[in-house]
C-alpha cells in the first residue's frame, strides 16, 4: 500500500469516530441513566494507559489529555461490545484499526 493511500485510510477511519454516537461516551457521558464501559486499544503509555485496560464511565484525565494531543487514538478507545472485533482487527496487518495504531505509536516515538 502506498504512504499515501496509508494516510488516506488512516484519515478516513479515525474522522468517523468523531460523529459516532459512542464517541460522545467514550468521554463519559452517560446513556440512558448507564455508566458507559469503555476499552482502551492503543499503546500502553507510561503514567497514562496500559492498552486493553477497561474504564467504567469517564476516563482518568491523564488519558484525556493524551487523546487531545494524539486525537487518531480516539478511534482506539471503544465501547466493551466492540472490543472483542477491535482487538482482532490490531492483530490484522492493514486494517484501519491496526493503521491508526501504528501512526499513534509513530507519533509518540517521533519515528517516521
């Protein structure tokens, strides 16, 4: 696959995140009265996530602050009923899930 096209489908599966119902929750907001769980499937990073670590309702500020500064690992935090399809699509060479793992791990590394 060529850079480019990586970038394009890395784009492409992060911006939907943003306007997905559960993207809201994903920051502790409540549905129906329920606390939202929640799976963070990035990379472990010290003093903020360990990956596959499970929240229950809104996420530790360390966390928040790292989605703000590395906004493609919002695609990376979801809700419990999906974590089982997530962790298999990380472990797929080329998926969107395991490209914006890659490019958040490149991020915080400074590798290119």
């Amino acid at each position: 696959m060529k850079k480019n096209t990586k970038a394009r489908a890395v784009r492409k599966a992060a911006a939907p995140a943003a306007k997905k119902p559960e993207a809201a929750a994903r920051h502790g907001d409540k549905e129906r009265g329920k606390a939202v769980c929640q799976v963070y499937c990035g990379p472990s990073v010290r003093n903020v996530a360990k990956q596959f670590t499970v929240y229950n309702g809104a996420l530790p500020e360390a966390l928040a602050e790292f989605l703000a500064k590395h906004p493609a690992a919002r695609s990376l935090v979801v809700p419990v009923e999906q974590f089982a399809q997530t962790r298999k699509d990380l472990q797929i060479a080329g998926t969107p899930k395991d490209l914006i793992f890659q490019s958040v791990v490149r991020e915080i590394t400074g590798k290119q």
